[in-house]
C-alpha cells in the first residue's frame, strides 16, 4: 500500500473514533443542541460521512492524476 492510502485509513479510523470519544467525554460535548440537533448527531449524520467521502474522492482523485 502507498503512503496516501495509509494515511487515508488512519484519518477515516480518526474520523470513527470521535464518535465515541464525542458521547463519552467529560461534560457530555456530544449532547450540545446545534439547531435544535445533539453535536452528536451532526458529526455521525454529516459531518463525519462528508470528511470520509472528501478524503476517499481525493485519493481516487490523486490515483487517477
């Protein structure tokens, strides 16, 4: 495997492991209502699937250039 591909893995595990860390960590971060919507919820139903799909488009990207 090239060295863009290691690094994608390791940000798309990064990106996995907020999730927890969001709803565990001390003060509850996660549970901070952004538009009436947990932080929580934004990262696992935007956030997190937008930063993956940018991440995996810009390795095909670079692969196909």
């Amino acid at each position: 495997m090239s060295g863009a591909r290691h690094r994608a893995i390791v940000a798309l595990l990064v990106l996995l492991a907020i999730a927890p860390l969001l709803a565990l960590a001390p003060f509850a971060p996660g549970a901070v209502r952004l538009a009436g919507v947990s932080l929580l919820w934004w990262y696992t139903g935007l956030i997190a699937p937008l930063a993956a799909t940018l991440i995996v488009v810009t390795l095909l990207w670079r692969r196909v250039g």
